[in-house]
C-alpha cells in the first residue's frame, strides 16, 4: 500500500508516519510544531482524492489518514490555547475542502472528524468562525447534512453550525441566507431522527438539540426571521412541538421543548406570514393540542411544572395573534371543530388547573395587549352575509365583555352599535343569543355601555336626522324579545333588561357621564315597555334565580326618583292591577317613552305579579331559597312605602292574610330568624 501511494506522492508516506508519532506523543504539545508537515501532507491526500486516476485504494487509505489527522486537530483544538495556531495555519480551509470532495459520505468518519474540528476551532473565536464562514464551510457543512442520514455526522455538524454561530451573527446570517433552515429541518422532523433512532435517543436527542439552538440563533435576528416564513421550516418545527411534549416525553426532552418555544415566540408572534402558513399547512391544531394536553413528565418537579406553564403562555400568544391576522380570521372561524375548542379556553372550568391559569387572564389580555378588538370589528364589518363568521366573532366578544377590565375598552370600540342589527327576527337564534350575551355583559356595571345600549351610539339633533335614526340597541332588544318564542332569548333579553337598571340606577355622579344622562337612563328604564317582560320573567319562569333577579330589578325602579315624575309609577301599576294582560307589548322609541301601552281586560281577584311573588314568599312547596323570599319582601316592603292610600289598601287586602300564618310561632315549619324579620317589616309597614 505505502509504495502505491508513494508513487502518487511521497508525501502521504511522510503524513502516515508523522500521524502516527503524533498518536503515541502528547500531540497538543507536538502538533503546534508539525503543523505545517501536517497540512502539507493533508494537501497530499486532497490531490490523491481529488484525481480521478487514483485507485479506489489509495482514495481509501487517504480518507483514513485524513480521519486520523482531523482526529489529532479536533482534540487538540478543545483546548483554547491551541485554537490560533490551528486556525492561523490553513487548517480551517483545507478541512473545507475535505467536506466539500466528501459531501456524498463516502467516508462518514472522516466527516465526523473534520466537522469536529471545525466545531472546536470555532468555540469562543470569532476569527476561526469568520474563516469558516469565507472558506465556504458553512455551506460544505450544510451540504454534508442535507446528503447525510448518519446520525454521527447529523449531530457533529449540527454542533459544529451552533458553535460557528453563537452569538456571530454572520454565520446565522449565511445560514438563513443559502436555505440552511430548510436543510436542517429534517433533523426536527421526529419521524426522521428521533423515532427512527429509538435505540441510540440520547444521540439523536442531542443532535436534535443542537439544531433548534441553531434555529434559536437564527430566529434573533430581524433578517432570520423573515427565513422562518417557509412550510418546510414551520411544520417539522411545530411537529417537533408535539412530539416532545407527548405523553412519551421525559425530561430528557424538556431542552428541545424550550428552544422550541423561544422560536415560535421570536418568529411568530408578530409575523402575518408565518401566522398565515401555520394555519394553511394545517399546523394551527398541534398548537391546540400542545395547550390543551402537554403536561410535565414529572408531576414531582414544581419548578419544571411552572416552566411549561409559562411555556403554555406563549404558545398561547401565538394562538391568539394566528387567530387574529386579517387572512386567517375567515378560515379559522369557518371551522367550527377550532372554534369550539377556542372558545373552551375563554370559559374553561376548574378542573384543569394548568389551562384555567390561561383562562383567567387570557380575556383581559386578549383585549389588552393583543388588541384583538380591533380585528374583531373589522371581522364584523365585512361578515356580511357570512354566518359562520358572524357567530364565531360574537360568540369571541361575548366571552371577551364578562371581565370588568375588559368592558370600558370593548364598547369604546362601537362593538354595540355594531352587533344590534343582529338582534333582528330573521338573524338566526345562536346569534342572536350571542349578541344579547354581549349586551348583558358589557351593561354589567359599566353606565357609558348601558348608555350606549339605551339611547345608541351616536346623538341625533337634527329634524333630519330624527326620522331616520336607526333604533336603539334597547330597542332592539325589546322587540326580540316580544316576538320570540325561544325562552332562551327572552330569559337572557330580560336578565340584560335588569342589568342596565341596576347599572343605570346604581350609577355614582362621580362616573364618566353626566348627571342628567344617568337621569336620563333612569326615566327611560322606569316605564311599562320595560317593566313587561320582567314581570313575565317572574310568572312564568321556572327558575328561581330568573325570577330573583326580577324581582331586584323592579325593586330598584319602585324605589328610583323617576317614578315619582310620572302620572303614575308603572310598578306599583303592575303590582296592583287584576288583569292577566296588563299590557300589549307595543314597543316604542325610548325617546317618546311617556307613551304608555294600551291595557286588555281579563281580570283576576289578584294582580298576577303579586301572586306569583306571594306564592315565593309563602314557598309553600319548598322551592324557594331564604335569599329570594327576603327579596321579594323588600320589594313589597317598598312598593308599600311608595303607594298612596289606594295601593297600600290593595297591598294590604291581600299580603296581611298570609303573613299572618308566617309569623305564628305555633306554626309546623318553622323559619329563620332573618326571614321571620323580614315578614315583621313588612307587615309594619302595612298598617
């Protein structure tokens, strides 16, 4: 073999013998004063390789001696001191070129070693790393890795690529620049290394590793980003996502979980084109799947269970600001399997801790940080004719309003004015019963959005203007609410009835309104249109906490300072009067709201309403709580006090009878002190 080689070039015979002197001495010491030998005899063996001529004997031979020398280089460059004198002496440029004449692996050893000592050389030194790179041997070494399966060589140089571009970002900079994330993103695939190396994991692990910090220094800057707006990148990415937070991970791969999520942080969370190729390459659902189902593999690790928490926060900020990219709103709403599961999160239910952290604050921040608001009213805009969308984005903004910090900001938006025209008869019943959800929750407390809903959006001066003012949102509301069949809406429409009294009767002078708007408000409140549907509320519903909040409502207008303005004060009119229809449900605009509705005559020996709250007071069957009974004895107690001598007898007719058995202490079932107290009261204030 030597005397073959020796014909080619003597000077392969002299590298065999230094490499083996080398391999017996302390090379570290030696290899700094035979390094020009080396690299001569190196050269040798990049000729013999490169020559067409040469036996497949002495191609072999020379890759071996090239394995060794890259070995004996590799080594000794692991010590920083060494790593000028290698770096300085051509090495970096002929190892190269070794990569470039082995790119098809005919030699995986030798590719090992001299991506080892590119890897080595590199570590901590930027002029090796800038040499590397003018050398051409960051592209060699992305050659050796798209040609190669081997997973010794997928994870020298997967290392050797991290140690270039550590903080360098010219190298990142090549990388992104000649498709490197393409050619690396095989190694992410999980089928590709991960579960087809099950019997050597720590390897392939590792080598995994490697490349997302790869991706990771790729992903700092501005200009690597705009690479990571590719298919090929995104989906053995997100897949990689799933895979090392299945319920076969282990902590092993919580390293990879993490550089995984840093990456999508940096490279989608305010990147449209990214957004848009997660959902279009179907990669949106593994992202549902890692929120909802990726736990930690040690359920004994608090401080690794409060890492995927927080791991969990970002991929939702991900999801969300998918969700909420311009070109992705109408397919993802359109997909009502998505939809369903997105609107899981936003009323998720205690008994899965890790995502009701995200629940809890996900509305505010929705709104908050991520403006979705925004996103939300141009979606309505232009849903025109577009069911799906419409209630998808309805039923989005009705989860959205129930925080209190979320409803000043959402009905600053005009989402009120815009949502109403979906209370019309022939909108379909999910919506509709999604926008009542709206108006219910934005009313809750928040006077300029019971505003809003009560006198509209915008103030009408003109004579002009006057006739062809679209109706209120109140409006609205009450003449669905009057048509409908659907108990549903009609439950939900009156509950939203209640809570724009309370906001508007509660109102503090101190709130951002005028006095005589919040006065306003009241008197338009306080008449029979409104009071009606409350009043059916509390006689024909079934539930107690239904007719509950009926009854504060009309206890709040009894009392309120704008029943005193009127001819007469509709409550005590309701309360008081024997017929079973009191009156046509006539809607008017709240603006001629001294209108009353004409009355129709079936008469009773008892106004409805009072029987119906007798028959809660009495609770003869047991079905009624203390709270609503006490409730309902305060609303009578102050109906008394409001009533002029005509009413109070009626009230007196008819309630001194029954509590006179409640308050026999011989009686059989007996009742609370605070209840009993309650029936005391109110009997006083009938004499």
């Amino acid at each position: 073999m030597s005397s073959q080689i020796n014909q080619y070039d003597s000077s392969i015979s002299e590298l065999e013998s230094l490499l083996s002197q080398l391999s017996l001495t302390n090379e570290q010491h030696n290899l700094a004063t035979t390094l020009p030998s080396l690299i001569y005899g190196l050269q040798s063996c990049k000729q013999a390789i490169s020559d067409t001529t040469s036996s497949h004997e002495i191609r072999v031979h020379c890759w071996e001696l090239v394995t060794k020398a890259g070995e004996i280089c590799a080594n000794s460059a692991k010590n920083a001191v060494s790593r000028d004198a290698i770096g300085s002496s051509g090495t970096i440029e002929l190892v190269t070129g070794f990569l470039k004449l082995n790119y098809r692996n005919e030699s995986p050893s030798s590719n090992v070693q001299c991506l080892r000592v590119l890897a080595n050389l590199c570590i901590n030194h930027e002029k090796n790393r800038q040499k590397t790179l003018n050398s051409g041997g960051i592209s060699a070494i992305l050659s050796i890795l798209k040609h190669n399966n081997d997973l010794d060589v997928l994870r020298t140089g997967a290392g050797a690529l991290l140690n270039a571009g550590l903080e360098y970002d010219p190298v990142n900079i090549e990388i992104a620049r000649i498709d490197g994330l393409s050619t690396l993103s095989k190694i992410l695939e999980p089928n590709n290394i991960l579960l087809n190396n099950i019997e050597n994991i720590d390897a392939a692990r590792t080598t995994v590793h490697f490349t997302t910090r790869v991706f990771s220094n790729i992903a700092s800057s501005d200009e690597g980003i705009k690479r990571f707006a590719d298919g090929r990148v995104l989906s053995p990415l997100i897949h990689l996502l799933s895979h090392a937070s299945s319920a076969k991970a282990t902590e092993d791969d919580v390293d990879i979980l993490e550089n995984v999520v840093e990456i999508l942080e940096n490279v989608a969370l305010d990147n449209e084109k990214v957004q848009e190729i997660i959902v279009r390459e179907g990669l949106f659902t593994n992202l549902l799947d890692y929120l909802e189902h990726a736990k930690s593999p040690s359920e004994n690790n608090e401080k690794l269970k409060k890492q995927y928490g927080e791991w969990k926060a970002v991929v939702l900020k991900v999801i969300v600001s998918t969700t909420m990219s311009d070109n992705n709103m109408t397919p993802l709403f359109e997909n009502e399997i998505i939809l369903k599961r997105f609107f899981g999160w936003l009323s998720i239910g205690p008994s899965r801790d890790d995502l009701q952290i995200c629940a809890d604050t996900n509305c505010v921040k929705l709104v908050h940080e991520f403006k979705v608001v925004e996103s939300l009213v141009n979606a309505l805009k232009t849903s025109e004719n577009n069911i799906k969308l419409q209630h998808a984005v309805v039923g989005i903004i009705k989860n959205l309003a129930i925080p209190v910090q979320n409803k000043s900001l959402i009905g600053s938006h005009g989402i009120i004015e815009l949502v109403s025209p979906l209370l019309d008869p022939e909108v379909i019943q999910p919506i509709q019963l999604g926008v009542i959800g709206i108006l219910k929750h934005l009313s809750s407390g928040d006077v300029l959005n019971s505003k809003r809903i009560i006198l509209g959006e915008k103030s009408y001066t003109s004579e002009t203007a006057m006739e062809t003012k679209p109706p209120t949102p109140l409006v609205r509301l009450l003449i669905l609410t009057q048509k409908t069949d659907d108990i549903s809406i009609r439950s939900e429409g009156t509950r939203t009835l209640v809570n724009l009294i309370k906001t508007s009767v509660s109102a503090a002078k101190t709130q951002q309104t005028h006095v005589l708007d919040v006065t306003t408000l009241r008197s338009i409140l306080n008449t029979s249109e409104i009071i009606r549907p409350i009043y059916d509320m509390i006689i024909e519903s079934k539930y107690p906490v239904l007719q509950n909040e009926g009854v504060i409502g009309l206890t709040l207008l009894v009392l309120d300072d704008s029943a005193k303005s009127k001819e007469r004060n509709h409550t005590l009119y309701f309360l008081t009067n024997n017929n079973t229809q009191v009156s046509e449900p006539n809607v008017v605009d709240p603006d001629n709201s001294s209108n009353v509705a004409s009355s129709s005559s079936t008469a009773t020996s008892i106004s409805p309403l009072l029987d119906s709250l007798l028959v809660i007071m009495v609770n003869n069957k047991d079905k009624y709580p203390d709270e609503i009974r006490h409730n309902v004895c305060v609303l009578l107690e102050k109906a008394i006090e409001a009533s002029n001598d005509s009413y109070k007898k009626y009230f007196r007719d008819h309630i001194k009878k029954l509590l006179v058995p409640l308050l026999d202490p011989n009686r059989v079932r007996p009742i609370s002190d605070t209840l009993k107290s309650d029936f005391e009261k109110l009997m006083q204030s009938l004499t």
